[in-house]
C-alpha cells in the first residue's frame, strides 16, 4: 500500500474523463441533429458533406435560372399567340377585300385595320424581357447543372426575312395594304407564309419549354438523391444516438463513484501507522 502514488485513482479518472467525453459528443449530436459536431469526427466524410452541400446549393441556382427561363419562354409564346390572332383576322379582311361586292371605299376602310394589325405585329418583334429580347435570331443559354454548362434554346426571330420570310413580307406590304382585290390577294399569300412560319415558332418555343420542364425535373431529382447521400454523412441517427448517451451517461456515474472510492484507498495506510 502507498500514499504517494494512487493508481486506481488515475485509472479512474483517465476512464471517467474517457466517459465524460463521449457523453459531451452524443449532447452535441443530439442538440444540433449531426454526427460531426468537431471536423475530427470524420475528417473525410465532412470533406464530402461540404462538396454535397455546395453542389445542393449550386443546383438550387440552377432550378431558379430554369424557372426565369421557363418564365421567358411562357412570355415569347404569350405574344406569339397575339400575333397569331392578328394574322388570322388580316386573312379574314384579305378574304373579305376580295369581294367583288365591294367597292375601293369599302376595301379602305378594312385596310385601315389591316395596317394597325400589321404595326401591332411589328411592334411585338421590339418587346423584350426584363430588359432581354424577347425575339431575336440569338439563341440564349440556360443553365442545366452543377458546372453551368448551359444549352441553346431554339431562338424566334420577329424580324428576320430569313427566318420569317411571310411576316417579313408583310412588313413590306404596309404601305399598299389591302386597298385593291390585286393587293389584297398579295397579302393573303403573304399571311398564309406568315401563319406557317408563326407555326413554327410556337413548336420552336413548345420544345424549349419541354427541355426545361425536364431539365428541373432532373435537378430536382439530383437534389434529392445529394441529400439523401449527406444526410447519410453528416445526420445523426437519434435512436441509436440516445442509447449511446444512456450508455456514457451511466458511465459518467458509475466513473465519477469508483473514482471517490479510489481516491479514498490511501486512507486505508493511516490504518497501518496507527
């Protein structure tokens, strides 16, 4: 028996400070809901959560660029469809200015709507979204990932004779109007172009809205597996978590006893002097 040196008693301490801090861990973990409370926990695994993280974040930008873009696309096709009802009531007073029934006068007087339809349409290829053309023969990129690579929506043109060769005719066609069954007949064959090509924007503007609408889904669907990966890293499971608090918890007592009793084993050598 010894006095100076009480080994038990170290023994008891390094055991309980042992306890003590693996029940100050579980607290941690169960108070703030993740397994790596300190970046010794899981040195790699909190490398990886990180770089989950920012992919999460990053798509999350992605899906807000889909949605303006989808937001874009809606507005170019809710134009589309303005024009589209101008061009079908220009070939109805085509139509209607080729009667013989009716005289130069009457025929004026459809051509003053004819050319207020015609600068509608014109007017319509100058809009533009949140300071962005609406219609313009340069395609725009979207954002489809992490790494922003990006995909060329199918541009609209308003404008160009080369893409709409039937709107731009009728451009041409505004001084002349539909006052004679000659012009009238020009500018019904012009529409009839015009229809075709407008046909072909709004398929044009239908296919960019189905690529994006897949496109957030398919980020959307990333995200959900990303997370489910690092809730995998960095989520505490509470059940097993608790049990293993219970366990350091009792430790800690059973620890904080033996370590009183051991420092009091010194006290059994007075015995022996006495």
């Amino acid at each position: 028996m010894v006095i100076n040196t009480n080994t038990a008693a170290m023994a008891s301490a390094r055991s309980l400070d042992w306890s003590t801090s693996q029940l100050g861990k579980s607290l941690a973990r169960l108070s703030s809901g993740s397994k790596i409370t300190s970046p010794e926990d899981d040195a790699a695994g909190l490398a990886q959560s990180m770089r989950f993280e920012a992919q999460i974040n990053r798509n999350s930008a992605v899906k807000s660029n889909i949605g303006n873009a989808v937001s874009f696309t809606q507005t170019q096709d809710g134009f589309l469809q303005k024009v589209q009802a101008s061009l079908d009531r220009m070939s109805e007073l085509s139509v209607l200015a080729q009667d013989i029934t009716k005289t130069n006068t009457d025929r004026s007087n459809y051509s003053v709507e004819f050319q207020q339809l015609q600068n509608y349409i014109s007017d319509i290829g100058t809009k533009d979204f949140n300071g962005v053309t609406l219609f313009s023969s340069a395609s725009l990129g979207v954002t489809i990932d992490s790494d922003a690579s990006k995909f060329s929506m199918n541009a609209l043109d308003m404008t160009s004779e080369t893409v709409t060769v039937g709107l731009a005719n009728i451009y041409n066609s505004v001084t002349t109007g539909i006052i004679t069954t000659a012009s009238a007949a020009s500018a019904l064959s012009n529409i009839q172009t015009a229809i075709q090509s407008l046909a072909d924007m709004r398929a044009s503007v239908g296919a960019n809205i189905q690529r994006l609408n897949m496109t957030d889904d398919q980020v959307t669907i990333l995200n959900e597996n990303l997370a489910a990966a690092n809730s995998r890293i960095k989520d505490v499971n509470v059940a097993e978590e608790s049990t293993q608090y219970a366990k350091a918890n009792i430790l800690v007592q059973s620890g904080t006893a033996m370590l009183a009793q051991a420092n009091v084993l010194p006290a059994s050598a007075l015995q022996l002097i006495g």
